[in-house]
C-alpha cells in the first residue's frame, strides 16, 4: 500500500489525492509539516517538500513532487485516464495543471498560506492585511480566466475532466479554506466548482481540517 506523506492543506498534496481517487489507488496519508525540516524526511526528499509517496512493498523508491507523481499514476493505473486525448490535447493539459500550480500558487494560494497557516503556526505573526487583499484580488483575475476558458469548453482542458480541473479545483479548495475566495461574478466557475466538490475524491478533502485553522461556514457546501 501507498503511504503518502502531506498536510491538510498542502495544494500539492490534494492535486495528488484527487488523481489517486479518481482512479481508486489505495493509500494511506501520513502526516507531513515541511516546515518542520525533519531530518528522516529530508532523508526521503531532498528539497524537504511536500507530496512524497513510497510504497515499501515496490522497493520503497519514493515518488517526489506532484507532477511526477500524477505522471506516475497516470502511466501505470488505465482507470480515470487524466491525460488524455491528442498530443496537442494532452499539451494544453500539461500547461494548464502547471498554470495553477505555478501562477495560482505563487498569486493566491502561497501568499494565503503562508499569511493565515505559516505566520500563526510558525511565526506566531499576525497576517499583513495588504499581502491578504493581495491575494483575494488575484484569486478574481485568476477566476476571470477559469470563466473564460469554461465559456470555451465543457472543462478547463477540453472536453473531458483532466489533470488540469484536479489541480485547478486543489489549489482553490485550499484557497477557499483560506477565506481567499470570493464567487460573486463568476457564475461559470461556481457551477464548474460545484461540480468538483460534488465528486467523491473531493469529499475526504473537504472533510479534513488543519489545526487551529477553521474554514468559512460554506466551505464544503454545495451551493455557495
Ligand atoms: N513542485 C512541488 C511543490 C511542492 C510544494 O511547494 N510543497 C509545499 C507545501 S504545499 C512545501 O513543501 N513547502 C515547503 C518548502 O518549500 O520548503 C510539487 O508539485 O510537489
């Protein structure tokens, strides 16, 4: 069985849970505060990030980072393929997932984490108002786009659910958690979120919660 080490509300971590249910892999989630910097886990990855996943049963190798880890899945489970289509099809995925787990981190969900979990869990700081804001305003243009590519197709990606919707739908649940997310004007990626959290690999998600952090009252509801 997998064993994949992560925390409630690493994005990364999600995007990875959200594959391995959509194609029922089993596995069990072990607790992981990078920011701890412990040396066992070090050991493990090297840049002390997580997700990391091992499975002693294969050798014990350990799957490191997100992105290699869904390439891994994806090429070893046919359920639920994630990456899918034409070459071009499969491209526009591949950038899409890397969109959101680049831009959308670095704009929203790195500066809400680090604002409302990092600074009270490890700083014991307040959060800057004017760094938060930041982000809030950022998540709107962020949805701008998501609105506009769900004018011109069913999913972020195309016309099938993708790597893409997962990362998208993991970095917004955690921003989300983070009170970042603000759905007035955004119709189409309101309806397109309702979806996902209505998916039965989003439910567990929805269902954890971080230490000392508490998320706004309609966090898992499925109408905002
Ligand atoms: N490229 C990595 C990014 C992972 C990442 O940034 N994880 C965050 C937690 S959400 C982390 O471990 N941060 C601590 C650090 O960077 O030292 C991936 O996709 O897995």
């Amino acid at each position: 069985m997998w064993t994949l080490y992560q925390f409630p509300l690493c994005p990364f971590s999600r995007k990875v849970r959200l594959l391995l249910g959509e194609k029922g892999v089993p596995y069990a989630p072990v607790r992981e505060s990078p920011w701890l910097r412990r040396d066992e886990y070090l050991d493990l990855n090297p840049a002390g990030q997580t997700p990391v996943m091992v499975d002693v049963e294969r050798g014990g190798m350990p799957l490191i980072d997100s992105g290699p880890i869904c390439e891994y899945f994806e090429e070893t489970v046919d359920k639920a393929a994630m990456i899918n289509g034409t070459a071009a099809d499969r491209a526009e995925i591949r950038r899409l997932t890397i969109w959101f787990d680049t831009a959308f981190y670095r704009d929203v969900t790195g500066p809400l984490l680090f604002e409302r979990m990092e600074k009270r869990l490890v700083h014991r700081a307040a959060p800057d108002s004017g760094a938060l804001r930041e982000a809030m305003k950022s998540a709107i243009a962020h949805l701008d786009y998501i609105d506009f590519l769900l004018d011109h197709r069913a999913w972020l990606a195309g016309a099938t659910m993708s790597l893409a919707d997962l990362a998208a739908a993991a970095h917004i649940s955690v921003a989300d958690y983070l009170g970042g997310i603000d759905w007035k004007g955004h119709e189409q990626a309101k309806r397109w979120y309702v979806g996902m959290k209505s998916r039965p690999s989003m439910r567990p998600l929805l269902a954890e919660r971080m230490e000392v952090i508490s998320p706004p009252a309609d966090y898992e509801n499925l109408d905002l």
